[in-house]
C-alpha cells in the first residue's frame, strides 16, 4: 500500500511539473516572435559571448593551405523577453527548445570558412535561462584558410584563426564581446601529426567604406610532430649520406669501390622517390627538401671522384709496370715512357693522395649541409 501512495505521489508531481513546463512554454516561448530581435531601441546594443570548445584537429592541408577543426561552439545573449519567475512554474530554472521558436543571431558568421556554410543558420538547441539568457548550441566541422609555411619542415609551426564577426556589423546593434569569449581545449583529443601549442582570443577591426567592423579571432598555434619524419626519412638519409665516405674508405684493389658507389647513389634516388609522397605539398620549398637533393647530388659527385681515383690510380699502375719492362729498352722508348707519366710525376699526385683529399671534402660538405640544416630549422 505505501508503495502504491509513493508511486501515485510521483505521479502526481510529474503532472504538475509538466504542467507548469507546458504553462511556461505558452506564457513565454509561444508568445516570442523568433523574427524580431530583442533590440527596444535604436541606440541599444546586444553584447554576444561565444564559446568554442576545439574538439580535434582533423587535417592540415598545407597545399591548400587550410585547415580542418572539429568543435563546440555556443553562442549567449540576453533577451529581456524569455524572463520568468521560477517560483510562477514549479522552480523550473531553464528550458530546451530550438532555434525555430525563439530569435538566435543568424548574421553572426565565420568569415575564414572556405566552405558554404558560414553562417549558424541552422537550427540548432536553444536553452534558456530565467533570467532570460539563450545559448545556442552548435557543432561542426570548420575547414577554414589557415597560411602554411613550410620551410621550416618537419619543425615547422603555424598560426591558423577562425575569424568570426557579425555580417550585419553596420547596421545591426549585436556586439560580439571579447571579454565574454572563451576558447575551451577542455575536450581536445591530440592529433597523431600535429601538437596543439597553446590558443588565444583577440579582437580584430576592419575599415571598408569609412565603416569599422569588428571580429573576434580564435587562435589556434599547432607545430608539427618531427618523430616519424627523423626516425623514417632524416636518419636514413643522414645514413646513406656518411655512406658515400665510406666508399674512399674501401681498398682500390677490392674493386668494390665503383660498384658501392653506384649502388648507394641508386639508393639515394629510389628512396627520395618513395618519400615525395610523404613530403608536404607547396609553393614554398622546404629546407629538408634542398638537403635531400643537396645529399642526391653529393652522392653522385662521389661516384665521379671516385672514378677519377681509380684512373689515376691504374694510370700510375700501367706507368710503373711500363718503366720496370722498359728499364733496360732504348733512350727512345724510356722518353717515350716518362712522357706518359709525366702529369703522374708534373703533379706527385697518386691515387690514394687524390682518395684522401676527395673524403675529407665530401666529410666537410656533409658536415656544411647537416649544421646548415639544423640551424635553419630548429
């Protein structure tokens, strides 16, 4: 029996409380025109607050230069019109309806959006509170014009904004509030790529036809993960660059010198091939794009000093195994033999001299473009 008088109680309550949900709704919501703005005055101005919460960073597209952000955002803003005395319904405190019903700021627009939608025109939840404050609720998916530069790849850093403003900002009296803005990273999930920096929030003006408008910039600084690039593509190239010294380090007479040379020069080429995938997309070229191709060339100078070793070095053979068979010939074929050898013995240069000079030069050049590297980019 007690069960049966707690159930009817809650029943009962129920009823009222929709009741005085249904009472509110005609006495506030049915009566608002959601075509007029609450402005009662020419001279009076609506302040808007506008939360963004960044959800995720989807994708940056340096060739296109934009970028794509999932997100939050809420827009409030008082109307005198939607107030109501708790107590008179029950101590309702706040009510959910849509944008169909009540005034929201259509003109308010995300200027930067490269896509159709720029405007919160849809409809979208509404909640308000007693003393007649509405928030509008909305998410999407922003893919917005963002300025890449890329030379600083894979350390590069970038600045990207989503850039709101009123449409109407001229003529109609809803102000967007910097101090009521918020940039919320409350909910972000990291990207696999990128590092979410830090955000900020700043006004900005603009003067077109003697008029000033006025927009609220959500800054977002993001900076590229380089571990997959070093580990992936910067430690093997740093790899097969010190290679190509190696290959002076190999003995002529191995005869393996040629071969090794062309071998890693053919790797070098193969493996930048696979890679240009991965590279950003630009206008502007990166500065680990100029070191990639200044390593390819390198490595190609090294298969040409390397051919210029081994000739000098089986000239001064044939020259030396031409004077010993000839030392006992006549004065005729012992000039001949001398004029033959005669840069080997003009310059003193041999063949594991040249060797020698030739790695020290590809060491201080491989040295030059790796420092080069990284001071230009970290």
């Amino acid at each position: 029996m007690v069960n049966v008088l707690i159930i009817i109680v809650f029943l009962v309550g129920d009823v009222c409380f929709a009741t005085n949900r249904t009472k509110l709704f005609q006495d506030i919501i049915d009566k608002h025109d959601a075509r007029v703005a609450p402005f009662d005055t020419a001279s009076e101005t609506i302040p808007l607050s506008l939360t963004v919460f960044l959800m995720s960073i989807r994708e940056v597209r340096e060739k296109d230069q934009t970028i794509s952000l999932c997100c939050w955002i809420h827009m409030g803003w008082q109307d005198k019109r939607l107030f109501w005395i708790p107590s008179s319904y029950g101590g309702i405190n706040s009510v959910v309806t849509t944008s169909k019903y009540v005034w929201t700021p259509t003109s308010v627009c995300l200027y930067n959006e490269i896509n159709e939608d720029k405007c919160f025109t849809d409809e979208r939840p509404v909640s308000i509170l007693p003393i007649g404050w509405a928030t509008y609720v909305t998410s999407r998916e922003s893919v917005t014009q963002c300025p890449i530069d890329i030379s600083m790849y894979p350390f590069d850093k970038h600045t990207c904004t989503l850039r709101f403003g009123n449409l109407f900002d001229s003529m109609d009296f809803l102000k967007l509030n910097l101090d009521l803005s918020l940039f919320s990273t409350q909910y972000f999930v990291q990207n696999e790529e990128w590092d979410l920096i830090t955000t900020n929030v700043r006004e900005a003006f603009y003067v077109s036809h003697n008029i000033t408008l006025r927009q609220v910039h959500f800054e977002v600084i993001i900076k590229r993960r380089p571990g997959y690039v070093q580990l992936s593509v910067f430690l093997p190239v740093v790899v097969l660059s010190f290679l190509n010294i190696f290959c002076f380090v190999l003995p002529i007479e191995s005869g393996e010198k040629m071969g090794t040379s062309m071998a890693i020069f053919l790797t070098f080429a193969v493996f930048l091939t696979i890679i240009n995938d991965s590279m950003p997309k630009s206008d502007k070229t990166p500065y680990f794009t100029v070191f990639l191709v200044t390593q390819l060339l390198i490595s190609g100078l090294t298969v040409i000093l390397e051919s210029i070793v081994l000739y000098v070095h089986f000239k001064e053979q044939e020259n030396l195994t031409e004077k010993l068979f000839l030392r006992d010939s006549t004065a005729t074929n012992n000039t001949r033999s001398k004029l033959k050898c005669g840069m080997c013995k003009r310059f003193k240069v041999s063949g594991k001299a040249l060797e020698n000079v030739f790695m020290i030069s590809i060491l201080v050049i491989h040295l030059i473009s790796l420092i080069s590297l990284l001071a230009l980019t970290l």
